[in-house]
C-alpha cells in the first residue's frame, strides 16, 4: 500500500520526466525528425532509469540489494504509475467531445460519408488480420493467448492511452502479457506511423498525387482542435453572464464538468452491468460488461453532459480549450506511465508474438491506404486516406500531423472530413465500446465466432464504400441529362 504523499511524488517525478522528455527532443535531431510527442521521449527516458534497463545493468555488474538495482524509482513510485493509465485515461475520454457541437448524424454522414468508410475499414480490418494471423501463425507456433487477437486495433488503433487503460482488463481476463504487448504496439505503431506516413507524403508528391507542398510541418503539440465550432464573441458574452457572481474558477467548473461526464459514464456501466446481471449472466452465462473498462462510457458521459448542457443553455461554460488541456495533461501521463511500467522482458519472451502482429498491422493499414483510399474517396483521397493512416498507426494526432504535411493549408477540406468522423468513429473502435469488449468476446466465444462478427462489418464497410463509389460514378451522368 501507498499513501498521497508517495502519489504526490509520483507525480511531481512524471513532470520532471516530461520536462526531461522535451529538453532531450529540442537538443536531439533524431526526435525531432520522427515528430515524437515529448510525453512519448519521457516515458522511454523513464523506462531506461527504471529496473527493466538500468536496474538489469547495476544488477548484472554489482548484483541484487544494491544501490540502483532496482532502478532510480522506488517500487511504491512505480506502483503508482502502472495504476496511474488505467485512471487518467477516463478524465482523456470525458474531455474528448465536450465543447463540441454535436451535429446530427445525418449531417455527419452527408459531409463524412467516405471518411467515415476508410476509418471503419482500417479498424475492422485490424481485427481481421490479427485474429487470422492468431489463428494462422501465433497459435500454433507460440500457443499465445487468443486475446492476443485484439491487440493490433488495442495498440495501434487506440493508442497508448487506450491499451494503458486496457491493461487492468487484460489482466482481469488472464491475459496478464497482454497489457506490455498492447503498449509496446502503441510504440511500434505511432513510430511507424511518422517514418511511413512520412515517407509516403513524399512518395505522393514525386507521383503528383499531392498538389501542395508544406512549408512548415506542425509539430503535435501544435496540432490544431478536432473542434469544428470557434467560440465566437456570443459564446464569451454568455459564459461572462454566468459566471458573475460565482466565486469559482473556470478551470474548476471545467474540471467539474469532466468530473459529471465520468460519474455519468459510471452510472451507465453499473446500469448495464447490473442489467446484464439480472439477464443472459444470471445463471453464470456470457458476460462482458464486467470486463469493460470506464473510458468508453466516460466518452459517451461526455456526450449526455455537453448535450444535457445545450439544452439548458449551460453550454458556455465549457471552455473547449480549457478541457482540451484537462484532457492533455492526464494524457501525458498515461502516455508516460504506461511507457514506464512496460515489462520489457515480456515483451522479450515474447518476442515473436509482437513482431508478427507489428508487421501484420503495419502492412495492413498501408495496403488498404494504397488500395481501398483512391477508390472510396471521390477527389483528393491521398490527403483525405493520409489522415485515417496516420490515426489507425498511432493516435488522432499523428493523423493530423501527415495530413498537415500534405494539406498545410486545409485547401482540400481533408480536415472537416476527419474531424467529423471521429464522431461515429470514436464510441465504437480506437477505444470505444468494441475495443472494451473485444478481449471479452473472444475469451467467451472463441476467435471463429469474433472472426465472423468482425468479418461481417468489415465486409459491410466495403460494401457502404462500393455503394458510395457507384453513387459517385452516377453523379456526371445524372447531371447531364
């Protein structure tokens, strides 16, 4: 056990860490080429100090129960850290679609239609391949664990912070190496992600795929807001009105709002693990809510809150930009802790497993760009496929950094595209309630019965997208009659 004083420590050694992290990206080129969040240099400057690397070497030459054997931080330190992802990652998910305008999904689908195709069809496909290449090549090679599937759309799709928060779940189901796995992918995959996104930037521009040339690549901490409503003179006129006479702090009422948009999501997940209880569970059957994690629920909390907000014309009180930095800072530290606590000999003992799903998931999200992209998008489908690209190796900012490096100055409307769809996207895949639920419905069901469910959509993404290209290819005619 530990106490606040051991967690304030712990915290106060993660912002030096992330300190440390951007002095060593400023002074080191090779970071800076590959655009890698400072968070992402902190976390494996962490892992390097911690017992995995600098522990195993002080070990090696002084052995055990000596000064540093266990690394510079102490286990309670390090105990914190490795509970820390599966917390935070709730406060990134609540704060995700506060403050936007919730379009109607109609509007959505008219302005998105082929986006929200491409993002679907990478996501799908990754369980695809992963439980092909489990049943194919990991089972009966390694006899890994069938959740091992899920992994490729856990870690690349999700990110860090999604299999951060997957790890107690994993661990839960008996899957105790999958957490390590998981982070390890979310590395391999937002790295990847840049050296191949960027390679391909250039490769597109040599074909004349690419009609805009960047002058300045945004770096991620510069990416700009998925948000596509600026906060306009009204809305700060509004927001001043109600906060007059309240002695509070803005960033107080925007931390509270994130705060109500977890206690949401929290009653949402009871209800269904209760309903779910009481139901096809009641017996001792199939269950899965009890194996899902808060962060997808915090994400539709989120959604109850801003539009329970609307409609009480309470919707100037969130500060899009405010909860956007809530949301960064609990980011960074899930991003670091995770990092932090991989087990690198897991990781090593299973050194096989990770470097066939690594390069399964990688080859898979470039041939469906290189295929699927110049098909379902009607015009500009490199600067609009790049984007999906990027987010499906890594996270949304690495999709917006490559669509930056070939639309610097949004003239193809790529970004309106992306930014929409995370709409539809985000509460199902890349951390929503299927990526929650996916270990659960193979550990219950088997990898066939997932690998049919999983088929099933990825074969109905394609058939929407085929649909939306005859829609298209009609189009000409129609108007020429």
């Amino acid at each position: 056990m530990f106490n606040l004083r051991t967690a304030l420590f712990a915290f106060v050694l993660l912002a030096l860490l992330l300190l440390a992290g951007r002095y060593l990206k400023q002074k080191i080129g090779w970071f800076q080429r590959l655009y890698l969040p400072a968070s992402v240099v902190a976390g494996v400057l962490a892992l390097l100090l911690g017992p995995e690397v600098l522990g195993s070497i002080v070990t090696a030459i002084a052995g055990e129960d000596t000064l540093l054997s266990g690394g510079l931080f102490s286990e309670d330190i390090r105990t914190v850290w490795s509970q820390s992802p599966g917390v935070f990652i709730n406060i990134v998910f609540a704060a995700l679609f506060l403050g936007e305008t919730i379009p109607s999904p109609r509007m959505i689908w008219r302005r998105a239609a082929p986006q929200v195709v491409f993002g679907q069809t990478l996501a799908w496909g990754q369980y695809v391949v992963g439980i092909l290449a489990t049943l194919l090549i990991l089972g009966p090679l390694f006899d890994i664990n069938p959740m091992a599937a899920a992994l490729i759309e856990i870690g690349f799709e999700g990110g860090h912070g999604t299999a951060g928060g997957m790890v107690d779940t994993l661990d839960e189901l008996g899957f105790a190496d999958g957490g390590d796995l998981a982070i390890g992918l979310a590395t391999v995959g937002i790295v990847s992600g840049i050296i191949i996104g960027t390679a391909l930037a250039d490769w597109g521009r040599r074909k004349g795929y690419v009609d805009t040339v960047s002058r300045r690549v945004m770096e991620p901490e510069e990416i700009p807001d998925l948000n596509v409503m600026a906060e306009t003179p009204e809305i700060r006129r509004r927001r001043a009105h109600l906060l007059r006479n309240l002695l509070i702090d803005p960033l107080s009422i925007n931390f509270a709002i994130v705060g109500a948009a977890i206690a949401v999501g929290w009653l949402i997940l009871e209800a269904l693990k209760w309903f779910e209880s009481v139901t096809w569970a009641a017996d001792g059957g199939f269950a899965v809510f009890q194996y899902v994690p808060l962060f997808p629920l915090a994400l539709i909390g989120g959604i109850i809150v801003q539009s329970l907000l609307n409609r009480l014309g309470l919707s100037a009180l969130v500060i899009r930009s405010m909860t956007q930095n809530i949301a960064g800072v609990a980011l960074d530290v899930v991003v670091i802790a995770a990092i932090a606590s991989i087990s690198l000999r897991v990781i090593g003992g299973n050194l096989g497993v990770f470097l066939v799903l690594s390069v399964v998931g990688i080859a898979w999200n470039v041939l469906v760009f290189l295929w699927w992209a110049p098909r379902v998008f009607p015009t500009y489908w490199f600067e609009k496929g790049i984007g999906d690209l990027g987010q499906s190796m890594g996270v949304t900012a690495t999709g917006i950094l490559l669509l930056r490096m070939v639309d610097p100055d949004n003239s193809t409307g790529a970004f309106e595209g992306f930014a929409y769809k995370q709409l539809f996207f985000e509460p199902i895949v890349g951390g929503g309630l299927f990526t929650a639920a996916a270990p659960a419905l193979i550990n219950s069901f088997g990898l066939m019965p997932t690998l049919f469910l999983t088929g099933g959509l990825l074969i109905f993404w394609l058939l929407v997208g085929y649909f939306l290209i005859r829609q298209e290819r009609r189009r000409p005619s129609a108007s020429g009659i």
